[in-house]
C-alpha cells in the first residue's frame, strides 16, 4: 500500500547482513487514535503520507522497510553521522508540518531511535535503534540517537531522560529500584512521604 518494502524482505533479505548505515526505527505516534477516531482509510492516508515524505527526504540508496503495523525501519548506508542526524531531525520536521489530504485539522507526530553502525549485523543495529525509539515515545515528536559506545547522545538539545521519583522509606529497596532504573532514567529518591511531597 505504501510503496516501502515489507517485514518479509527484511527477514529474508537483509536481517543476517552486515552494514556500514544509520539505522533508524520511526514510530507514528497515537497511530491507533486515528484509525479508532477516523476509520481505517484515514489511517491509511496517514500511513501513505508519512511515508512520501520519508522518501522525498532520503536517497534512492536508501531503504524504507514496514516493520510492523505502524513502525518502519529506516537503513540509509555510508551516511555519516551528522547527515544521518540532520536528515531525522528533517523528516520529524516534515511529517509534523505535514497537511493530511481531506483532514486539515488533523496534525501528526513520529518518535524516531537511530543509530549508527560500522561492519555490525544489522538486527543489532535494529534492537538498539528500536531501544531508542522508546526513549523518544517518553515525549513524542522526538529524535533520540545513541551509539553503542556511548549510549544516549543529546541531538540538538532535543533529547532527555524521563525523571523517577523513587520513594521508600527502605534504603535496601530504594538501592534495588535505583539499580534497575538508573541506565534509562534520571533518578530522584525520597526516603519517606514528608520529602516525597517536598520535592514534588
């Protein structure tokens, strides 16, 4: 329907490559708002808009891949790092500013996880791109780009970590739960209701 390529090309085609690309997983947003509030055929001139604006702002070398129901995989090889961001930044522009044939009033958003890789398989670089891309979906309208190295890398100040209060009046459980949490989230802890509320 779209015109990108689908699931089964990538499980048959590219999963067990190895690639030199920015890798980047692009989620449209409420996607299931807009088919329950508008009907299947809003939602499929949804889908087909977003993605003409994907492949109005990459190249042809580039490969846009339906991952699931409403999130695509975006391999674009030999690019480097700063165009990989900048063309994110472009595409998550676009699509917002985008108008929808027929629904003027109707504005949509994607959250957006890349990364970059060098000679790696690319269902690695897909796992981490789909990692981030969670991150992103904590705000929406979101680019998060991270790196293997590194983890999670600012993008033009357009990137942050989701805050947790953590509180409990066991320093035990709060070490436990600040464990669990502190990879992915900016940790807050309170050791009783009194400092909770004072902090909050």
């Amino acid at each position: 329907m779209t015109g990108a390529y689908n699931r089964r090309y990538f499980e048959e085609k590219i999963r067990k490559s190895t690639v030199s690309a920015g890798v980047a997983m692009i989620d449209l947003d409420d996607f299931k708002l807009y088919n329950d509030s508008f009907g299947h055929d809003t939602g499929d001139v949804v889908l087909i808009t977003f993605v003409n604006i994907i492949k109005n702002c990459t190249r042809k070398t580039d490969m846009l891949i339906r991952y699931g129901g409403d999130e695509f995989l975006l391999v674009m090889p030999d690019v480097t790092e700063e165009v990989f961001h900048k063309k994110l930044q472009t595409i998550k522009r676009r699509v917002h500013e985008a108008n929808i044939p027929g629904y003027t009033k109707l504005q949509i958003s994607i959250s957006i996880g890349g990364t970059l890789c060098q000679n790696e398989k690319i269902e690695a670089a897909v796992a981490r791109a789909d990692h981030f891309m969670y991150q992103a979906k904590n705000n929406k309208n979101m680019v998060v780009v991270g790196q293997r190295e590194n983890g999670l890398n600012q993008n033009g100040g357009d990137v942050h970590k989701q805050k947790i209060l953590v509180v409990d009046d066991s320093e035990m459980n709060r070490e436990i739960l600040i464990t669990m949490l502190e990879d992915d989230f900016d940790i807050i802890v309170a050791e009783n209701g009194r400092v909770c509320l004072e902090l909050l």
